[in-house]
C-alpha cells in the first residue's frame, strides 16, 4: 500500500465525491492500483537506486494507464478534472519508479 501525493493546493480543494471520481479513473486505467490512495501534501519526487535497470514493458503499461487516465479525466466537471490530470501524471510517475 502507497501513498500518491498530490500537491494541497489541488486536491483538497476538491469535494468528496470529485475525489472518488478520480481516483476511479486513476484505478481503471491501471496507473493506481487497489490498495494505494491519493492523499494531499508536499510532491516528492519518486527516487529510483542507480543499480536499478528499468524492464521496458512495464514502463510502457505505466505509460499508457497515464495516457487512459489523462483521457477519461476530461469527462470529469472542473476542477476534478485538472486534479485528476495531475494525480495521473503523479501516479504514472510512482509507477514508473516501480519498474
């Protein structure tokens, strides 16, 4: 279980629902898997050892779960939908830092 930080400014604005929807999103299109959530605070950067070697095919499922969840944020209302492309692109970076 892991924590994707979103920046406060984005997320807590947001109503409960709004956050629901985009963690929906974000779990459908495979960048945010079951048992990880989307909490407000300071973004870190997601940092990988240097002995780590990348496997290329889960970079590129992490990137297109990132393209997916990009594309469905656009039918959310607002401001979800910008917290929703900024929590896709977070989580797509957490997954890729898994690889």
């Amino acid at each position: 279980m892991a924590d994707v930080t979103v920046a406060r400014q984005v997320w807590d604005p947001l109503s409960d629902d709004d956050k629901a929807r985009v963690t929906d999103v974000l779990r459908h299109s495979g960048v945010l898997p079951a048992g990880d959530r989307i909490v407000s605070g300071d973004n870190q950067p997601f940092l990988r050892p240097n002995f780590h070697i990348p496997n290329p095919l889960c970079k590129l499922a992490c990137n297109a779960g990132e393209a997916a969840a990009i594309a469905a944020c656009a039918s959310l209302p607002g401001p979800a939908a910008a917290a929703c492309i900024v929590a896709a692109h977070t989580a797509a970076d957490y997954c890729r830092s898994r690889c």
